[in-house]
C-alpha cells in the first residue's frame, strides 16, 4: 500500500511538472557521456543534470550509473535549461521523453541534491521508493534499520543511536547529499555515537570531522550511512 501511495504521488507531480516545463524545452542531441550525471552535447555543451548526484569515480555504483546514462550518446533528447552551475556547465533537465533525472533517482543510481523546490516531495518520493525495493546503490546492510539518528544542523551535529547489538563501524561511511564523507575507524557504536563536523579530539562517544566548513545544508540534506561493503545502513531526509 504505502509503495502504491508514493508511486501515485511521483506521478501526479510529474504530470504536473511536465505541464508546467513543455514550452521551454530544446533539443540537443548527447554526443558524449562523461559520467552519471554528466554529459557533453554535440555542440560541445557540457551538461549537468538537475536534482541529482551520482558516485564518483571508483565509487560503488559509478559504473552502472555511467553505463545507464551512456545508452543515451548519440540520440537526441529535450532538455530545459535551468541556468550554469559554478563550474559553467548548464543545469539541466532532460527528456527522452521520459524525465530522464528522475528515472536516475526511480533506478537507485544516483542520491537527490539540491533538489529545485518544485520537486523536492518527487524526488524525495522517488529515492524513498527506490531504498525500500533496493534498487541499485541501496542494497540493504545487515543492520538497516538497527541506527536511528537526530540531526542539529545548525550545530553540525549528528547523534547515531544503535538499537541492536554493539556494531563495529570500520570502514563505515557517513555522507551528505553532495560529496562530503567522514570514514569510521576504530569505533563500535554500543549505544551513541556523536559526529561532529568541526574540530576537536575524538573519544569513545564523540568524533570530529575536522572541517573547516559545515556539512549539513540549513533549508534541507539528507544523511547518508553505509557500512563497509557500501550497503546503506540508515537515510535520514529534513527539510523536505
């Protein structure tokens, strides 16, 4: 039942969406893929795609997020422009016909990021979905759901708690939505865990990033925990 509610509701606001964008589109033909959420036009336009972040490089799920994107090189396709990012690539989004960004998210390739507000119950939706079936990058750890968390982003704190057995966190990986990863080493998470994303020297309980810059988006993130073998462990969405 709930996977038939969150399915209507990725429909009804993307045929809202659709509506809303037909008129601004272009049509640009995909000359080459230069990773999962990246490609280059055949006008030598480099593209970024909207509301998503796949792995990097070397990254579990970098190749099939690649591979999935490359089916499309050489065929042309609809995008809207939704202006440059920082790094002077268009942020698009793109249409094959089918609202190819959000596909990404429905396959599990790819976590939403800096999702546009008109879409962030869709995508929200959409990667909710996509961790409960296990789709792609979401293969479920042994201990999904034995972590809960609070997050004060304001702070920049984030409390694990352990509901199941002690749980050694080697090789574990904390994330945000973008890029930002703390590695666990030589901790066991009994009860609490609190991770810190300024400076400061770890104990048993506390342990610091040690940035010089916050992690944790005010208006909305998502936390991100897989262990070893990169299975997700636990999300934690706010703000949408």
């Amino acid at each position: 039942l709930l996977a038939a509610l969150i399915t209507g509701l990725i429909a009804s606001n993307l045929a809202i969406l659709e509506l809303q964008t037909q008129e601004n589109k272009a049509q640009i033909t995909i000359a080459r893929v230069i990773d999962g959420d990246t490609i280059e036009t055949s006008e030598g336009e480099k593209i970024r795609l909207l509301n998503i972040n796949t792995p990097e490089k070397n990254k579990p799920g970098y190749d099939q997020a690649t591979n999935f994107l490359k089916q499309f090189e050489n065929r042309s396709v609809q995008i809207e422009d939704l202006g440059a990012d920082k790094y002077q690539r268009t942020l698009a989004r793109i249409y094959t016909p089918e609202y190819l960004n959000l596909k990404i998210i429905q396959e599990g390739l790819a976590v939403k990021f800096l999702v546009d507000e008109s879409e962030t119950k869709l995508f929200a939706s959409a990667e909710a979905e996509a961790i409960q079936q296990q789709k792609g990058i979401w293969k479920h750890a042994p201990e999904f759901n034995c972590i809960q968390s609070d997050i004060d982003e304001k702070a920049e704190v984030i409390t694990l708690k352990n509901t199941c057995r002690p749980i050694a966190l080697e090789g574990w990986i904390l994330k945000d939505e973008s890029r930002k990863t703390y590695n666990f080493h030589n901790t066991t998470i009994t009860s609490i865990i609190i991770v810190h994303s300024g400076k400061g020297t770890n104990d048993q309980e506390n342990k610091y990033w040690n940035l010089n810059t916050n992690v944790w988006n005010n208006n909305r993130d998502t936390l991100y925990l897989f262990d070893s073998a990169g299975r997700i462990v636990h999300t934690h969405p706010y703000g949408y």
